[in-house]
C-alpha cells in the first residue's frame, strides 16, 4: 500500500509544480511587464478604452477560474484513487 499511496503523492506533484509555476509566471508577468514594456502596456488594446494593461489584468479573473476547476477536476480523480486503495485494504 505504501508504494501506492507514494506513487500517488508523486503524481499530484507532477500535476502541482508545473501548475504552480505556470500561475506565477502569469500573475508575475503583469508588474514585469508594466515596468519593463510600459509603451506597450498603455496602448489601447482591441477593445476601444482599455490599454493592454488591463485587458491583461481581466485576463487573470478567467486564469484564476480554469486552474481552480483544474485542480478541482485532479483532485477527485486523486481522491478516487485513495478511496480504492482504503477499500482494498479493508477487505
């Protein structure tokens, strides 16, 4: 059983890091951007009113939704597995 559950622990990590790494880079491309690109930055974007700024914070509200739902929809498929695992050791 052990193994198993070691095997477990390491596939959520692999899920983990990556998913981490790529939130990061995302929500910390903002200030970087701002400081490093800002004629860029504040030009209007395809939406008339909104510079690029903005139009990349918005972006963040959808990002924030799709990694919660995806470690949401990682987390139940883990906790199935653990749920099998308890049960095969029960009987």
């Amino acid at each position: 059983m052990e193994e198993r559950v070691l095997a477990l622990i390491r596939e959520r990590k692999k899920m983990l890091i990556p998913t981490l790494m790529l939130v990061f880079l995302f929500y910390f491309m903002l200030p970087l951007s701002l400081t490093l690109l800002p004629d860029l930055m504040n030009r209007t974007s395809f939406i008339p009113g909104l510079t690029w700024a903005w139009v990349y914070a918005f972006m963040q509200i959808p990002m924030t939704w799709l990694v919660g739902w995806g470690y949401h929809v990682n987390a139940k498929k883990l906790e199935e597995k653990i749920n099998g695992i308890k049960r095969e050791e029960l009987k």
